[in-house]
C-alpha cells in the first residue's frame, strides 16, 4: 500500500510513526471541520497551506543553497505529495466500493 511511497521508510515501525503522527493531524482537521459554520473546503486548504509552509521551512533548513535547489524541492514534495494521495484515493475507491456492493 504505501511501500516505497516515503523515501527511507522501510523500517515498519517507522511507517506506524509516521502514520500515528499524520493522524494527529488528521483528528484536528476532522475537528476544525466539525466546528459549526466552517466548510470542509476551508479546512483542507488550510492544512495544505499549512504542509507547504512546513514543508518550505524543512527544505531551507536540509539545502545549502535553497536558491539552488528550489526546483528540486519543489519536485521532490510535489512527487511525494502525488503518490500519497493517490494511495490514498485508491483507498476511498475500495471503500465507496465496497459500501456500493453492501447496499446494492
């Protein structure tokens, strides 16, 4: 499922991590979004804002020449962002699927 999709991430124990702090992320957005008022859309810009700002703050402190690697940066996130959301579209297909095949 996600083999391969994080580069370095072949230890399991690190996936779990990895996996255990982005539900973190995921439960406060699940919350943010719950809030009376406030739109699923507003939300889910706000936590991609907030990955690409993360993200830009943790490429300029791995590059020696940020300026020079910019274009790197930004295909290297770009590349890992795409792959994890297209694993995990795959994963809501099988589960509007499998929904569609239960009450079907």
């Amino acid at each position: 499922m996600v083999d391969g999709i994080v580069d370095g991430m072949v230890d399991e124990k690190d996936k779990q991590e990895l996996f255990a702090m982005a539900d973190q992320f995921i439960d406060l957005a699940n919350r943010l979004a719950s809030e009376k008022g406030q739109e699923l859309d507003r939300v889910g810009a706000a936590i991609r804002y907030a990955a690409a700002r993360f993200n830009a703050h943790e490429a300029s402190l791995q590059a020696e020449d940020l300026v020079a690697d910019k274009e790197n940066a930004l295909t290297w996130f770009t590349d890992q962002y795409q792959k994890m959301l297209d694993d995990n579209l795959d994963q809501h297909i099988e589960i509007q699927r499998a929904r569609t095949t239960q009450t079907g």
